[in-house]
C-alpha cells in the first residue's frame, strides 16, 4: 500500500473515520487504534516486515529504562539497532565490494532506515536527559511506527511527537482542511509534476550510451526537479495526514532551490534528515568548534555517511563526499569571493539582485551535478555522463535537438514545463509568505474552490502517467 493507490484511499479515511468516533477521552483506544492501523499499513509491504519493525522498537523501549548518562547501553543500542540495518541494507553490498559469497537473498525492507534513526535518536535523547523514559509501550510503538512518517520519513523526534499522543484531539474543521490541502498539494506534485519528468529522465539515464551532451545535460537538470518533488511531494502527504490525527510532524523541506549556496540547500533539503546527523554525528565528531580543518573533515564524514544512509552503492557514496566537498570548498573560498565582489566597480540594488539569481542558478547547477551520481546506475555511468555534458554538445547537437522525443510528447512536455514554474511560483510565495496553504484556507471561497478544483482535476488527469513507486521507498 503507497499513498497514490485505491488501496490507501480506502484505508485513510477508514482510519480517520474510526479514530474521531472513538472519544477523545479514550487516548488509550485511540493510540491502539493508530497502532494497529500502522502496523497493518506496514504489513501491506510485506508481512514480515512487522516483526522487523517490532524488534526495533523493542530494543531501544527496553534499554531506554536504564541508559540515562548510561554510555555502555547507548553504544549496546547503537550497535543492535544499526546491526540490523547493517544486515538487511548493506550486507550484500559488503560481500558483492568483497568478493565473498554470502548464500544471502536479502530483500530490503521498507522504510527500515527511516525507523532505525527515529528509534536512536529517542534513545539518545534519554540518555541525554532531553526525553523523559516512555513507560507505555503502546505509545512509544505507536511513535516508532506512525504510518504517514513510517515509509519515508520525516524523521520525527520523540520530544516534540511523544506528548502530543496524550492531547485529546477533536474533530477540528479547519485544522483537517489545512491536512486536506497539504496532501492534495502532495499528491499534485507526485503526480503531475515529479512522474511526468520521470519518464523524461529513466528514459534518458537508462540510454547513457547513446544519448547525447545535451539530453544528458536535460535529463540531469529535470531529475533534480523530479527528485524535489518526488520526496517533497511523500512529504506533504505524511504530515498533511499527521494533521488530520491532530500529530504535528518535522518540517522536511523548506524551498531548496531558492537556496543561495550549497550549505544553505542542505540546511532547507531533507531537514528532519539534517538534523539528525547535526546533532548525533556531527556535533558529537566535534562540529566547528574544533578548527576549520576539524569542521571540514567533520562536514566530509557527515555527508559521506548521509550519501550511504540512501543506499548501499558507491554512487551514494560519491554522491554524499561530493555534496560535503562542494560545501567544504565554498566556505573555504567564500573569504576570497567576498573580497572579490567588494572590489566589484558597480554595486546596487540592481546588482545585488543579479548576483543572488547568479548564486541560485550556480547552486541549482552544483547540486544537479553531484544528483547525476545519485541517479546512476554505476559510477562509470555518472563520470560517462558527466564527460558527455562537457564534451558533446556542439552547435549540431543544439540544432537536431527535439526535446518531445525524449519520451514525454509535446503536450505533456507542455504540461510539466508549466507546472514546474507553478511549482516554483509558489515556492517563492512561500519563501516570503510562509504558509501557502494557510493563505488559501483564508481566502475567499471561490477562490479557495478554484484552487481545489484546479489541483484535483490535474491530479485526475495524470493518475495513469510515470512512475508510482515514490523514490525515496528505495532507501
């Protein structure tokens, strides 16, 4: 069961239904509820995978009783929670680099990255003494297996969730409308935008051979867009129905491509993420406070260990060290380009203008660089790509180019090259606004229902088009 199927649509508002009859008194029965309807969510990718999901919760509810300032039982929790990743997501990947035959068939289970990290960090939360001890089972099961954040994420924090299973949350009207839309913008991203640029792009990057510079070129900028709002899109879905259940879920995307730098990208890119490895890596490794070469050596391990977290492949890898290099090699240099637009003979509003479009364009094209590795099938293909975009393209590729043959048609190329400016027109309103979504629920009500009408006749007619399957279910 995925987010975009009739399956789920089935089982959503079942579970919603079911959850406001309950009193609002009745937290127990309600969280069982939840519980069992996550848990049964969980099982539609593979019954198995419950018992999985239940190890893991068992090891971190456990050992949380005894590991206030108790290092010894953190590392034993650490060790146990991240062997089990270690087997089920990089076992094969080790033998396959070793040349050892493990006599394995291990199939990934889904979303097992995502629960291992949201388990550590409540154990390290109470070791830390910023979490209280949960003594109810129900509950921390419950906060381990929510089944909008289950599969992909975001990567809540047992601080902020925990509580908010005690609150009584009734049936607010204005509040489930502001879930509603936040998952109809979901679905209108995945949709119509993120699975019409993936035909574009599987196409392109599944015919590195015989493609030229300039498709490469196309197809590498359309996947960091299809990507944005592949993930984005799971994103808005998940904490649109956390709200609907009154559960406020972590922020994970704060519009990434009006980011004027690489740090400042990955500071709005994948948050829930981010803060993770901020604060369970990359301060424990020491963060800045330690010198310039500590920072940047510590920036590299973050990101490199964040590039194997999406998967067990050496085009992770490189793909993670690149985005840590490029970020290491911008604050190192920023001193130099500083002094060099200071020294630059005309300066205004107008050029300050110019010079942020500058950086934001070079940050898009940065970060589509290091997601060419992140796409590949291997790293040959990514540096067979790369060298192609740099040496073939010439004045006879850009005339024979016809952009509508690279899978999607003329109309549909129309539709998502208009829907991607749409996409970041409204980006731009929230990068100044803040919450779109709250600005449509006070506004008039034609103008409200325009809007309604507009996302749900898009997203009907491109239900059938591109891939379903949502990218980040690989990781």
């Amino acid at each position: 069961m995925i987010f975009n199927s009739v399956s789920f649509a089935v089982f959503f508002p079942a579970a919603v239904l079911i959850y406001f009859i309950l009193p609002a008194k009745a937290g127990k029965a309600r969280r069982i509820w939840l519980l069992l309807c996550s848990y049964y969510f969980y099982m539609t990718q593979g019954a198995g995978y419950a018992l999985l999901l239940l190890l893991a919760t068992l090891i971190t509810y456990i050992t949380a009783f005894w590991v206030y300032k108790n290092r010894f039982l953190l590392t034993l929790s650490f060790v146990l929670e991240l062997s089990l990743l270690f087997f089920f997501k990089y076992f094969n990947f080790f033998c396959d680099t070793f040349g050892i035959k493990s006599g394995f068939n291990i199939l990934l289970p889904v979303g097992i990255s995502f629960y291992i990290f949201k388990s550590l960090s409540y154990i390290a939360d109470v070791f830390k003494g910023e979490c209280k001890t949960e003594r109810d089972f129900v509950k921390y099961a419950l906060f381990v297996s929510f089944f909008p954040e289950l599969l992909a994420g975001p990567i809540s924090r047992a601080p902020s969730v925990l509580p908010q299973f005690d609150e009584e949350h009734s049936f607010e009207y204005e509040r489930v409308r502001h879930g509603l839309l936040r998952m109809l913008w979901g679905y209108f991203v995945k949709l119509v935008i993120a699975s019409r640029l993936s035909i574009m792009v599987d196409l392109v990057f599944s015919n590195v051979d015989y493609a030229d510079g300039l498709q490469l070129l196309v197809a590498a900028l359309s996947f960091s867009v299809q990507i944005y709002c592949d993930f984005m899109s799971y994103s808005e879905i998940a904490i649109g129905a956390g709200e609907i259940f009154g559960i406020r879920l972590h922020e994970n995307f704060r519009q990434p491509f009006l980011a004027t730098s690489l740090s400042d990208t990955w500071r709005r890119w994948h948050m829930s993420l981010m803060q993770w490895f901020k604060d369970y890596l990359y301060i424990p490794l020491g963060g800045s406070r330690k010198g310039k070469v500590r920072k940047y050596l510590n920036i590299l391990i973050v990101f490199t260990l964040s590039g194997l977290w999406h998967g067990a492949a050496f085009t992770y890898i490189v793909w993670g060290f690149l985005s840590g290099l490029l970020q290491v090699l911008g604050e190192a240099t920023q001193g130099v380009r500083k002094r060099l637009l200071t020294a630059f003979p005309v300066k205004n509003s107008f050029t300050d203008k110019v010079h942020s479009y500058y950086m934001r364009i070079m940050t898009y094209l940065l970060f589509s660089f290091t997601a060419v590795f992140f796409r590949s099938e291997s790293v040959p293909d990514a540096l067979k790509i790369i060298e192609k975009i740099f040496t073939d393209i010439n004045i006879s590729v850009i005339q024979s180019f016809d952009i509508t043959a690279l899978g999607l048609g003329t109309f549909n190329l129309c539709i998502a090259f208009a829907m991607v400016v749409f996409l970041f027109i409204t980006d731009i309103i929230k990068e100044k606004k803040g919450d779109i979504f709250c600005l449509v629920c006070g506004s008039a009500w034609y103008v409200r229902w325009a809007v309604y009408l507009f996302l749900t006749l898009a997203i009907i007619f491109s239900a059938n088009i591109g891939a379903a399957k949502f990218i980040y279910f690989e990781f």
